[in-house]
C-alpha cells in the first residue's frame, strides 16, 4: 500500500506482483503458472463478487430483521416461519428488485443468511405453506414459532400466530 503522495514502486517486465491478501500464495504458487496475471485477475474478480453477495445478504438479513421488529418479533429470540409471500416481497424491496417468484426464491436461498431456512409449515387452521424458517442467533429451540401468511396484500399485513409445527432440527 502506497501513501498518496507517494509513487508506487514500480515492478521490472517479467517480475510477477502480488494483488490479493494472499501473497505468499501468490508468488510461491500462482507466479509458476501460465499466464498468472490472467489468473490473478480472475481472483480478484471474484472476490469483488463474493464481497458484493456478502453485502446484499446483509443488506436483505437486515430487511428481515426491521420486518420482524415492525411485527413485534425480536430477530434474535424469534422463531418465525414467513411464508413465501411476505419473503419474496421482502427480498426484492431490500434489492430494489422485482424478481418473479421462482427467482426470488433462488436468490434468497443462495444468499445463504445463517437465519434463514427454506421449508415449510402449516397454519393454525391445519392449511400447508411454503416459505421460509427464520430462527434468531438466541432463539430457543422450545420457544413457539410465529406465522406470517399471505393475506389480500401479498401477505403484508397478515399476522396468524404460532405454527403447530416444532422444529428443532437448527439447535
């Protein structure tokens, strides 16, 4: 790392120059391949897009999270099944998208949020749903897991309460 008033020291033709956080690596392995800037570029590029999956997963982790809070759930403690009206809505507003169903869903789950597992529950009234498992970093595995179903308004403003369904496979 260079300090802004200063150049960057120059690297002579033919020598190979670490760029990632792993430059012994880099010099020790990568440097004896063919064509090792082309790889390096590749790395680097796929970093940024691991660092841009880490950062929408957060920002839709933290959507999740208002959500639950605006419905008197705390995302930490809570075990909530939202079935996959609210989660879709809920991943493309956190985006700014408008994904279909199906592809939504698929985004929701390669994001990989820690909290949230796909599956399904059924309702109080006996009805099956699909839609996602979230369960907080402290919930307790007895505790009674809350429902959010899809309403007249694509499942923004239904809250039915607590599933039948006990799950404690996550703990």
């Amino acid at each position: 790392m260079t300090c802004p008033n200063q150049q960057e020291q120059s690297v002579p033709s033919g020598v190979f120059r670490a760029r990632t956080r792993w430059a012994p690596w880099e010099r020790a392995v990568l440097a004896k391949l063919e064509s090792p800037e082309e790889l390096q570029e590749l790395i680097l590029a796929r970093q940024r897009q691991l660092d841009d999956d880490d950062s929408e997963a957060q920002l839709v982790a933290d959507y999740f999270r208002e959500q639950l809070i605006m419905r008197s759930c705390d995302p930490d403690t809570a075990r909530v099944f939202i079935a996959n009206g609210f989660a879709l809505v809920w991943v493309n507003r956190a985006l700014g998208e408008t994904k279909a169903k199906n592809k939504a869903s698929t985004r929701l789950n390669d994001l990989g949020i820690p909290e949230l597992r796909r599956g399904s529950a059924k309702d109080s009234r006996g009805h099956d749903y699909r839609g996602w498992h979230w369960t907080g970093v402290r919930a307790r595995c007895d505790a009674r897991e809350h429902f959010f179903q899809e309403g007249p308004l694509m499942g923004l403003t239904a809250y039915v309460g607590s599933t039948d369904e006990e799950d404690t496979s996550r703990h």
